[in-house]
C-alpha cells in the first residue's frame, strides 16, 4: 500500500495568538506610537512575555516572534522615554 506524502512529514505547528499579536503591536508601535501614547508597545511586551510563558510551558510556538514583538516594544517605549526627558530637559 502507498503511503501519501503527508505521512511522512511532521505537522508543521502554528504560532501562538499572542505572540503574533505581540509582533503586530510592535510593529504599530514602532510608527504610530507617539499618536497613541505607546498603548501598542505597552501591549506588545505584555503580549510577547504572555507568549515566551506558553512557550516555556510548551502550549504554543511561536518564540521567534514573541521575542521580535518585545524587541520592538521595548526599543519603541526607550525612545518615547529619551525623547520626554529631553523634551521636558529642553522645558526646565
């Protein structure tokens, strides 16, 4: 009996939701986060360290991207800090 191809290969699994979601915060973030008071890259992190648990914990994959949102978030949310200490440095 022949086997199909799809036998022999393991699935492939699936990112988790909230690591996607922590890339997708970042990158909105990363443009638009001085428009909207860096509420994206505050959920990014939290999405991305919400992610990296299930990861640890082995109910979702998705580490790479996880770790690219946090990246992103945290990188976004250092910049928004510098620009409002020397924003609020050039004030006083």
């Amino acid at each position: 009996m022949e086997s199909f191809p799809s036998d022999r290969y393991a699935a492939i699994p699936k990112p988790a939701g909230f690591a996607v979601a922590s890339l997708v915060l970042g990158l909105i973030g990363l443009f638009v986060s001085w428009l909207t008071l860096a509420i994206p890259s505050i959920l990014a992190v939290i999405f991305g360290h919400v992610a990296l648990a299930r990861v640890r914990r082995g109910i979702a994959d998705g580490r790479g991207l996880a770790i690219a949102g946090l990246v992103l978030g945290y990188l976004t949310l250092a910049v928004l800090a510098l620009l409002l200490v020397a924003v609020f440095g050039l004030i006083i």
